[in-house]
C-alpha cells in the first residue's frame, strides 16, 4: 500500500471544489507508515498451510482403487 500512495498527489471532489491530498497525509492517517504490515504474510502463510493440511489429509484418508480391481 506505501508504493501505491507514497509520493502520489489524489484529487477529492468536493461539489465543484477538487481538494488535492498528498499520499503520505493518507498513509500518516491510516497509520500506514509507522509499521510493516506483517499480518499479511501471516495470513498468506496460514492460508497456504491450511491448503498443505487439506491435500495431506485429503490423500491419506481417501481410498484409491487400485488398478487391478476394476
């Protein structure tokens, strides 16, 4: 989110009054630029764990038919 509004001005219509905001005011006011958003990595990594233990547990459980047997 910091590459997208760091350094970039954004016009806000207001009526027939454009007010312009600069990215960093907008990172400063979502508490953006203070700490890395490391929550994201971790919802990425559960994600992907979640996934690894659905196909493990998937596999192990789930009967195969042999090819001899049809």
């Amino acid at each position: 989110m910091q590459i997208q509004f760091k350094g970039h001005t954004y016009h806000l219509a207001v009526g027939n009054l454009t007010i312009p905001i600069l990215g960093d005011v907008i990172l400063s006011t979502m508490h953006l630029d203070s700490n890395p958003l490391y929550s994201i990595y971790l919802i990425v990594i559960g994600i992907s764990g979640g996934f690894v233990v659905l196909c493990y547990v998937s596999l192990r459980f789930i009967k195969q038919k042999s090819s001899q047997e049809w």
